[in-house]
C-alpha cells in the first residue's frame, strides 16, 4: 500500500525545480494520497514557500483543495482530499 502522505524534500532546488518535483508529485498521487508535505526549509525556503502559495493557493491546482502550514516552518502541506 502507498503511504496516504507524500513526502517531498525541496532543499538545494530553484523554484522551477521544485514545481516539476511538485508537479509529478501530484501526477503520480493516487487516490490513496491526501496530502502532499513539502518540506522547503526556513531560512533558504522563504522563495521556494511563496511559490508554492502562489502556485497551488492563488492560481490553483485541480488536485489541491487547499494549501496549509506544516508542523513548522519549513513545510508546507498540499491538502487533496479530506482524511
């Protein structure tokens, strides 16, 4: 069984890199994932933390419902369905 969490560590990445990361991520989650974790990072982050937002909050994904803080941050969850 697939984990119901997709883990995706952006480290090292340019924000054009991670959005391909992000992308297949969401093009490989079946319908047994709800939520993608992006762990970006704080301090070398903060690019990577606000493309995300403007990417899958402002402009929209069709698998995301929404877009919400991790558990610190330095990651940020991708909700695709409600647990």
């Amino acid at each position: 069984m697939n984990s119901p969490i997709i883990e995706l560590d952006l480290h090292n990445l340019n924000c054009a890199q991670a959005q391909g990361e992000i992308d297949r991520a969401l093009a490989d989650a079946g319908p047994g994932v709800y939520r993608i974790r992006l762990i970006h990072g704080f301090h070398g982050g903060t690019a990577l933390k606000k493309m995300i937002k403007e990417e899958y909050e402002y402009y929209g994904h069709s698998k995301v419902k929404r877009v919400v803080p991790g558990s610190n941050q330095g990651i940020t969850e991708l909700v695709l369905r409600e647990y």
